[in-house]
C-alpha cells in the first residue's frame, strides 16, 4: 500500500482543537499520529492568536493606565518604547508555551509529523513536505485544519503595508497613521494594542455597531472611549479601494462618515476568516465541504464519513479555542470508543478591548429577533466601589432571565476584565440556576463579580445594597 506509518487516531492540524484532540485520543491508549504544517505546535491561537494579541493586549493597558493615572495624582513621563523587545518578549511566551506543547506531546507518545497533509483516501493521507511524500494510514482521522484570514479581491495584500492580523502580530514597526478595516473583535483588539503603542487608528465597519454580535448596549462604553482616542470610526462604510503608492496606501470608502479617500501607513484586514477545508483534499475520503469551505459534522463530531471527524474553526461559529478545545476531546473519546457529544448549552465570546465586552448565551438582539420574551437585570458598573477604585465607571452587568421560570438565559457584561467574569453566568447557564440562585450566592467584596449578583437582584427586586 506504500504506507510507512499507520495510526488509530490522525489528526490533521495541530491548534487547539487538534492537539486536544490528540493528547486525549493517546490519552486513551489509541496510537496517535498529529500532522501540522508549521514548524510549532500550538496553531493559530498559540502562535499567531490568542497568545500573542493578550501579551501586547497586557502591554497595551500598562501603558494606558499609566497615562490615566495621572488624572489621580500619579505621573509617569511618556512611556519609551523598545519595539523589538517587546516583540521578544511577545515571542517568548508563544515560544514557552508551543515548546510545552512539544513536550506534551512526546511524553505521551503522540507521533508529530511535519508537512501539509492530504487525504489521497477514506483510509490514508499523504503528507508533503520539503519536496518529499509519505503516505500514512488510518483508522479514525480527525479534521482540525482551522482557518485563516479573508483576503479582498480589490485590496493589493502583496504589498508589506497591507497587513492581517498576523502581519500585525509581528509588531514590524508603529504606522503613524493606521487604518483597520473590520470593527470586529480582532480588528479592535489590534487597534488597542497600536492606539497604545502610537499609532493614530482608523476603523471602519460595514454594520451599525463595532462588535456586531454584541447587544448595543455592551458595546456603547467601548464605542465611548475609543472615539476619544481614536482618529475616526466609521459605521456603515465601507472600502471600495486600496491603491499602493510611495507615499502610503490610498483608500477609497463608501457610506457612512468616511471621506471619499484619505491616505494611510498600514491597512489591517480583518473581515474575519475563512475555513481551510478545502486544502486537504477532503473529495478523495469523500467528506463533504461546503461551498465556503466548511465542514458540516453531528454531535459527536463525525463528518459525513463516520471514521472521519472534523472539529474547530473548520466546522463553524463561533471561532474561538474553547470551542474548539471542547469539540476536540468530544471528537477523540467517539474515536475511542466512548460515548460523549458536544452538547455545550453556551459558549462564551470576549473582545479582549479596553474595556472588555464579554457574553454568553442568549443576547438581547437574539431574544427580540426570535420574539424570545426575556426579564432583564442590570446592574451598572458606576454603582460598585470596586470599579470605581479602579478608576473605571463606564462598565455594565446585564443578566437575561426566563420572566416565566427565573432562570438564567444570557449575560452580557462590559467593563475591565469581563472576559474573567463571564465565566460565572456560563456556569450558571450550564447549571439551569435562577436569579435567586445567583442572587444569594454570596460573592466577595469588594469585587468586579459582586455585579453579577447584583444584576440577579436586581431583577427579583430584592436589591438593597450598593457599593
Ligand atoms: P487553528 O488554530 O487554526 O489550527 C489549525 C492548524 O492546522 C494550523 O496550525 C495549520 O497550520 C494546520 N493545518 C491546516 N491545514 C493543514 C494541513 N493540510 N496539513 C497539516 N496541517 C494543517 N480565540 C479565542 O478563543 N480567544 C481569543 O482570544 C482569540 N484571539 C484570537 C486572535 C487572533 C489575532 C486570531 C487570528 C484568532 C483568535 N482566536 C481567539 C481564534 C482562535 O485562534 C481559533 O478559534 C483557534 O485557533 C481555532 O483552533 P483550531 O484547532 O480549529 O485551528
């Protein structure tokens, strides 16, 4: 058969959903073998994600706190920035923390193999790298080849100053000028990270709001402090154009509040991403992917071929680690033998900005389109001692309950580190709790979470205390 190797599991990608996958299915006692095509471990998320944008996101509120403390009687002179230690400091966190991956991975026997898998069969791949092939076969594969950025047609992506999220990652220098197209979660926590760092940003968003997928009214805070600080935002435009000249990319817009054209240093896409299923030769296993490169699976995360799985960014929304973390061990227990499913009720969404917008479960946009009658509780930011030592008032708590049963459906939150908090309504939510429930859970004082207990109270009217 020309096989040089044989696995029970194959894994095929190895970012979160991938190397969760695998490190469980060895776990289990299956033979396992994990192919990725970059030289680390750690996809996405590790390399050119999650990990990287929160070490220049942490930098990025040194240096604003350190500006807004002079406000309380704290002055730093400017900050001095180093960009190229900062940008190793930056790498050597990506480099601990894909290098643990590696370590991971020996020490429970799971075979890394370099290069660009294929599936040349239902029971084989081929894997390509540095001009040479090996063909390796299997019994159960899983699909965990993620996603990469949207590129537009009518933007010149080949010039150094057109820039993705990777590219701004890199930390290649601070434009003066900065344009960002896409107001989403990426897009912003990139123009937090350069706003700090120098640059004068320029976002521009197709929809009514940055953060779509947000209640409007988690987002106003956000949208509050940046127009300060930002040069514009432009809401319901669009590019039309980007021409590479000597002096810098000229952008035309569309709509909204946007010029005609203005000229920038850097352009940043980030319209979101696409799935990168239709790079693995999936027709040869006979595993079917969407027009648009998805891959559509059940709850155990099988694809249309039973032996065959596919989990994270590749089989849809959100795109986020921890869903794929989750789909991951799911698709690696079925592998095994076990009886398990994805049956997650929420998974939590965080734009790591300053300040942070966190939800989870149901939204109130999402209530009203589907005619959903919810109860609200509400508690805001400006009424807890906490946030306002922190020199912080503009956050909010809002709890969505069933009026019926009290029972807790969504929460939205918006503030500094709401990403951290969230995790408590997703747990809530998980466990069916109602507002007494969350209510009488005593949370400690002086906290940021006190907030979620008092949006519960609020909404069974039994509010007494505040700060
Ligand atoms: P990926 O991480 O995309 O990994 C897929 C891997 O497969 C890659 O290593 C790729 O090289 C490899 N591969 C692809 N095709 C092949 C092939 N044919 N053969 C071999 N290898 C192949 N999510 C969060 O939850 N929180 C965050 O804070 C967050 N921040 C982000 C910030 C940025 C800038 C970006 C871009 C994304 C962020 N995300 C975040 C999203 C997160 O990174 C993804 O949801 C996550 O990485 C998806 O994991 P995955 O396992 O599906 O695939």
């Amino acid at each position: 058969s020309g096989e040089e190797m044989r696995a029970q599991v194959l894994v095929i990608g190895a970012g979160p959903g991938g190397y969760t996958a695998a490190f469980r299915a060895a776990d289990l006692g299956q033979s396992v073998v994990l192919v990725e095509r970059w030289p680390t471990l750690g996809g996405v998320c590790l390399n050119v994600g999650c990990i990287p944008s929160k070490a220049l996101l942490h930098a990025a509120k040194v240096i604003d706190e350190s500006h807004a403390m002079a406000a309380h009687g704290i002055s730093f002179t400017a900050p001095q920035i180093d960009i190229d230690k900062l940008r190793t400091w930056k790498d050597g966190v990506v480099k601990r923390l894909v290098g643990g991956l590696g370590g991971l991975a020996k020490q429970r026997k799971v075979t890394v193999v370099t290069g660009e898998a294929r599936f040349v069969s239902p029971n084989q791949v081929a894997v390509a790298h540095e001009g040479q092939t090996r063909i390796i076969g299997f019994d159960h594969a899983i699909i965990a080849a993620g996603s990469e950025p949207v590129q537009m047609p009518f933007i010149p992506h080949d010039d150094p100053r057109v820039i993705d999220s990777t590219g701004a990652l890199e930390l290649d220098g601070v434009p003066a000028r900065l344009l960002v197209i896409g107001g989403g979660i990426i897009g912003l926590e990139m123009a937090t990270v350069y706003h700090a760092l120098g640059s004068k940003v320029t976002i521009v968003e197709l929809m009514d709001q940055i953060i779509p997928g947000a209640d409007k009214d988690l987002v106003t805070p956000l949208m509050k402090r940046i127009q300060k600080q930002y040069e514009a935002i432009h809401l319901k435009a669009k590019v039309t154009a980007v021409e590479a000249t000597p002096e810098g990319l000229k952008v035309s817009f569309e709509g909204g509040t946007a010029p005609a054209s203005d000229t920038f240093d850097k352009v940043l896409v980030s319209v979101g991403r696409r799935p990168n299923g239709k790079r693995i030769g999936a027709e040869a296993a006979g595993v079917a992917v969407d027009e648009r490169g998805f891959i559509a699976v059940d709850k155990q995360m099988r694809t249309n071929v039973s032996h065959i799985f596919a989990i994270g960014d590749i089989v849809g929304q959100p795109m986020l680690a921890h869903k794929a973390t989750h789909e991951g061990k799911v698709a690696a227990e079925v592998a095994a033998g076990k009886a398990s499913a994805f049956d997650a009720k929420v998974i939590p969404s965080v734009a790591y900005t300053d300040p942070e917008v966190a939800w989870v479960g149901m939204t109130e946009n999402e209530a009203k389109a589907k005619g959903i009658k919810v109860g609200k509780g509400v508690f805001p930011w400006a009424a807890s001692g906490r946030s306002l030592a922190l020199g912080r008032e503009e956050g909010l708590t809002k709890v969505l309950f069933d009026p019926e049963t009290d029972r807790i459906l969504g929460c939205g939150i918006v503030g500094p580190n709401a990403g951290d908090l969230i995790a408590e309504a997703a747990l809530a939510i998980e466990m069916g709790a109602d507002a007494e429930d969350i209510g009488l859970t005593i949370h400690p004082h002086p906290t940021l979470s006190e907030t979620i207990g008092l949006a519960a109270e609020a909404f069974e009217g039994t509010i007494t205390d505040l700060y």
